[in-house]
C-alpha cells in the first residue's frame, strides 16, 4: 500500500501515520517529493490490508492505495520522481546519456588501452569489460579473473572512465568493488537471489540486466531484492530478450524501455550489442533506444573485432563507435537530453 500525503500535510500528521504503521508490525519507505510526500507500506498483506481503511481516515492523508504488483521499492507508485545514481560524478538517470562501452572481455592490457582509448574518444564516461565471463560452453574463454579487473582498474583511471564489469559469484562483491565502479548482473544471474541479495548489501550501483527469458515483472521482482536488502542505487538493462527469431542472437525489445519508464523510477540502459548480436543493427538499435527514452547505452567495442575472444560478431570497431555516437548525440538532442 501507498499512503500519498495531502500537500503541505503536516509533520505531525506525518507522524502520526508512521506511527500507526509501526504498531501494527510494519515498517515503511519515505519518498518526498517537491510537493508531495509517498508513504511506502511493506510487510505482511493481510496485516496491510487491514490497514488500509483505516489510513485513508487519518489527518492530512489524501488517500491510501493497495499496490498489485509485489515489487514495491523499484515502483513509481512508490517513488514518483526518477532516480539518479551518482556514479563518481556522474549522474546515471540525469540529463547526460550514460555511455558504457568496450570489449566484451578484458584479453589483454594492450586490447584493453586500445579500447579504452577510443570509446573515451568517441565521448563514453564508462569502460565496459569482462573479467570473469559466463559463457555459454565451458570450453570457451572464461575470462582472466582478477587480473582483468586490475587492468579495468588501470585502464579505467588511466582514461579517466568509469569501470562496469560482471560479478558471477555472491562471494566476489567485495573482490569487484575494490576495483569496480558499478557491479553488473548478468541475464544469465538475473534471477540469482542469493546474488542479488550479496549486491544489495552492499553500496556500490548495480546494473540488472534483464534475464534471456525473463517478464518485465520478474526483472523488477529482480530488482526489488537487490533495493530490499538496502542497496537503492540499480538500474536496468534492456539486453534483447529470447523468442523464434535465429536472424538475430536475441531480440531486443525496446518497448521494455517504455514500459520500465511507466512501471519504475529506476534508470534503464539499452544493451544493442547483445539485443541483436550482430555489429551491422548496433547503430541503428542505439538510435531507437535514445528515441525510445533509455538513460543510457551500453556497446561492445574491441579494436579487432576479427580475433576477439567473445562477442566480436557483436562488436563495433572504433570508426563504427564513433559514427555511432555522432548519430546518437543528434538523437539525443532531440529527445532533450545531452
Ligand atoms: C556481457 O555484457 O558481456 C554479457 C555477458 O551480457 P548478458 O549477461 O546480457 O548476456
Ligand atoms: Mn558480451
């Protein structure tokens, strides 16, 4: 349930709802707005309910309303206004498009710098890379562990970017965070809860990517026990999801960028590298995503695509990077946004 205050309600008669909501058992999340403060009730469904009559009635509610979907924190029911996760002086979620791109999987320190030199050229604020790669046969590479996140780390000041790479393993949070700015959660782990709940414990801001076959409501289930377990700062993103279609490795849905819009307050970025698996459709889906409303993108983009060792299909080169991004930044300016 929701309790929405009556504008310009009083402190007290905030108060006293809080206080009401404590007794019976239940505790509760605060969203003050510019002129309106949302009252979050969690706990037990039938104690809430039972509540529920009875909060309407109370001085300076406006009006009490029973949530349907059980995701509660990441609702806009809950949180009107958008957030905004302040990643080291960048504002995910704000004015500025959030760009996150580089190779699928750190391979080297000389791939790495190349990389990073160039996606910094074409104006992203964020180095992408793989260090521990959940991939589909067991026989692949698998990534080079933390020797790669201390090359993220490296690179990643070096060109002053910001660093996203996966987590697979709940234990691994604290390892990552040491050299990682924002912890990615993988399709493959999107309903990992044990996982979820390991990075909502912690603070650092988690990128849930949605799961290969996942509902928009089992993501923001998703993303509702990594916020539930204190962590706020997650946003979403869209990754191409699976259906018949063998053209493209996935199907990127980019009306799950709309509906997480209406649905949530959280910041959702568009992964066109993934939702198509295929080089030739990565500028095309990242204009739609910047026309869409995504807060941001995240792109594959190795200096050699040919002798990548995952994803290069997928990849960009440098000069298609940056063609890219002068495309998105037309659209970009379009839809309001920097
Ligand atoms: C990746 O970003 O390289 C990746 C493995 O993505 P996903 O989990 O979306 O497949
Ligand atoms: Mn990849």
């Amino acid at each position: 349930m929701i309790i929405v205050m009556k504008p310009g309600s009083t402190e007290e008669s905030l108060s006293r709802v809080k206080e009401k909501i404590e007794r019976a058992g239940l505790s509760y999340h605060l969203s003050v707005g510019e002129n309106r403060t949302i009252v979050g009730v969690i706990g037990d469904k039938k104690v809430i309910s039972s509540l529920e009559e009875n909060m309407s009635a109370l001085d300076g509610v406006e009006k009490a309303v029973r949530i349907t979907e059980k995701y509660k924190l990441v609702s806009r029911e809950f949180h009107p206004e958008p957030t905004v996760i302040d990643v080291r002086g960048f504002k995910i979620g704000g004015e500025e498009l959030a760009i996150m791109a580089g190779p699928c999987a750190v391979e080297s320190m000389e791939q790495l710098r190349e990389a990073a030199a160039e996606v910094k050229k074409g104006g992203a604020q964020f180095l992408r890379g793989g260090a521990f790669k959940p991939r589909t046969s067991p026989y692949d590479f698998q990534g080079l562990a933390e020797e790669g996140l201390k090359m993220l780390r490296e690179v990643g000041d070096e060109f002053d970017l910001r660093v996203v790479t996966e987590i697979v393993d709940l234990n691994d949070v604290e390892l990552i965070s040491k050299y990682a700015d924002v912890l990615q959660i993988g399709a493959r782990n999107m309903q990992n809860f044990r996982l979820l709940q390991a990075v909502g414990h912690g603070t650092k801001p988690v990128l849930l990517k949605r799961g290969l076959s996942a509902t928009i409501s089992e993501w923001l289930n998703a993303a509702e026990y990594v916020m539930s377990a204190g962590n706020e700062n997650v946003m979403l993103c869209e990754r191409g999801i699976r259906t018949y279609e063998t053209f493209t490795r996935n199907t990127l849905d980019l009306s799950a960028v709309a509906a997480v819009k209406e649905l949530s307050h959280l910041p959702i970025i568009v992964d066109p590298s993934h939702g198509t698996g295929r080089w030739q459709m990565v500028q095309p889906m990242a204009r739609a995503a910047v026309a869409a409303g995504a807060d941001g993108l995240i792109i594959e983009v190795h200096p050699h695509p040919e002798v990548a060792l995952s994803d290069g299909d997928q990849s960009l080169t440098p000069k298609n990077f940056r063609a890219t991004m002068d495309e998105v930044r037309k659209i970009a300016a379009i839809m309001g946004r920097k």
